[in-house]
C-alpha cells in the first residue's frame, strides 16, 4: 500500500437493512479513492440482510455476522476488526458522493489530528430525486470547539456518523462508541471525538445522502429506554463540552439542547422532562423556539407551546 494513499476503513453496523444495504455498499465502490476497506457487522437481523450480504464479492468487503447487540456495539466489533490509518462509520442505509473520501483525505492530508466534515441533506421516501443539500453548514476550518458551537447556535446539531472521517489515532484517545446508549447515541461519541482533534476541516465535494422518514428506523423510536438514552448521551455531551470550555457560549448551546430534547419528549417521560427543565436553568435558560410553521406557529403564540403538541398528539391518534 503506497502511503501516499493510506487505508481508510469503512465501518457499518447493519440490522434489519436488506431493503437499503446494498444503495449503500454501492456508493462506496463508486468511490474515486480507491484504499479503502469496508467492514460490515450483521448485528443479529432478522430480515434478509444476510443473503444480500452474500452478493458482494470485492475483496475490500468483509462481512461479520454477530448475535444482536446493539448499534454501538456493533459499530464498535466494526472497529475492532478494521487495519485503516483512517476511519469512517458509516449507516447501512445512507449514501456517500463519489468524491466523499478522496476529498476527505485531501483536506486531512498527512496529519494524524485533523478530522474533516462533509456536506449533507436528506431525501425521503427512498427517493434520491427528493434530496436537497442542508445549506446551514460550518464551512470554514476551525478548532472543534468552536465547530461545535457554531452547529448547534440556534438550531439541532447534526453528526451523523458518516459525515465524518477521523484518524485512526484520534479514537485511539477519545475511545469508541458508548454501548449502554441507543437513541442518538452519535451525540455523545461525536462530542467526545471531536473534542480530541485538534482542527476540523470541511470538504465540501464529500457529501452525505441521509435517508429520512424511515417508520422502523432507531431516530424514530420513543420508548422508555430510548428516552432514557437520548437525556443520558446529552448529558454525556455537553459535559463534555463544558469541561474543554465553561464559557457563556458554551453553556447557551448545551442549554439549547436540553430545551430541545423537552420539544421533543413532552408531555411523555415527565421525570425526565422535569430533569432536562432543570438542566436548562442551571445553564441559565434557553433561547430556541419551539419548531413551527403556519397555523401551529400562531396557535403556539396564543395557546403555549406544550398546549400545542398536546394538541398535535392528540390529532395525530395519539402517536409519539
């Protein structure tokens, strides 16, 4: 292996995703960097992700099939059983741009502490003609820290976990995947691993293609646990952030996102709502808006926002 192109690994949990696997094993052998290995772990589906794996014959891939344990698990069996100098995980049913690694790699270069982002946008219904690329961006090259506070200014941060491509050195000291959290267990990781770099850099011709709207999919899950999972992985987070860096712009991020995660859970798993209130005052209050648009906007103007989604819910059959 010339070290002019060193060996990115390509690390995908897969559960339950032979409707999309193979969209997504196909961007990555579209790719115009050309070292790279794809590691995939079977985590225990119960679909016919087995059989679809068995069709990939390139010599890059190689297939891991393993009792269901959980994405973060798996992620991590990925890792483990990956050689690359760099490393990127990867959903088993989003897409990747044909120059997503090789402009990655240019950004980064030869340096063993820079994590370069991509470009991303969704598309729904598994139609890639409904994609539209996310224009609120950080573009610029920046220390993680700041990075961070300027993705979650006013808004929910994304990252997903293939936007990014990390040195294999830098998870060496951040430590991998946390494998007792489930719903949006990136937050945390990512948090932690950015935090350990020491620049990020954006390749704006690497870009991913998220699939959203997926009924089944973890993002969409509510229960108990899950939730339980989300209020941890945001506590994890933003400590961790506080910790690089106990400033005022700091603390009104982290604050936003514990007010974002009452947007999101109220009025279920009011314990952990409550907790998440008091998060947000001890950090001394949030400022972003309850998301709305029309005549939800003017109804949480008259009525209050918490009045709103009940109402929403209550429409809605009852769903979370």
């Amino acid at each position: 292996m010339e070290e002019s192109y060193p060996l990115v690994s390509i690390c995908m949990p897969a559960f339950n995703a032979g409707k999309y696997i193979q969209e997504a094993v196909r961007s990555i052998l579209e790719q115009t960097y050309s070292s790279w290995e794809l590691i995939i772990v079977n985590d225990g589906s119960t679909d016919d992700t087995a059989l679809v794996l068995e069709k990939f014959d390139d010599p890059r891939i190689r297939i891991h099939h393993q009792k269901n344990t959980g994405q973060c698990a798996a992620a991590n069996s990925a890792y483990g059983l990956s050689r690359g100098r760099f490393i990127k995980f990867m959903d088993a049913d989003d897409m990747i741009s044909p120059d997503c690694l090789s402009d990655q790699m240019r950004r980064i270069g030869n340096s063993n502490d820079i994590i370069a982002s991509a470009a991303w946008g969704r598309f729904y219904q598994n139609d890639i003609n409904t994609f539209k690329l996310n224009e609120d961006l950080v573009r610029i090259d920046c220390r993680p820290i700041d990075w961070l506070v300027s993705a979650m200014d006013g808004k929910q941060v994304m990252l997903q976990c293939a936007i990014w491509l990390i040195p294999r050195t830098v998870l060496e000291k951040s430590g991998l995947w946390d494998e007792r959290l489930s719903l949006i267990n990136d937050f945390e990781f990512f948090i932690r691993v950015l935090l350990h770099a020491g620049e990020i850099r954006f390749a704006e011709n690497a870009i991913l293609y998220y699939r959203s709207g997926l009924q089944n999919s973890l993002s969409s899950l509510k229960s108990q646990k899950g939730a339980k999972s989300a209020f941890e992985s945001i506590q994890l987070g933003t400590s961790h952030m506080l910790s690089f860096e106990s400033s005022e712009r700091v603390r009104k991020v982290c604050a936003d996102c514990f007010q974002n995660f009452v947007y999101s859970f109220y009025p279920f798993h009011q314990s952990l709502v409550r907790c998440a209130e008091s998060k947000v005052r001890e950090l001394g209050g949030a400022e972003i808006p309850f998301e709305s648009g029309g005549y939800t906007k003017l109804l949480t103007r008259v009525m209050g926002w918490k009045s709103v989604k009940k109402l929403k819910i209550l429409l809605s059959g009852g769903a979370k």
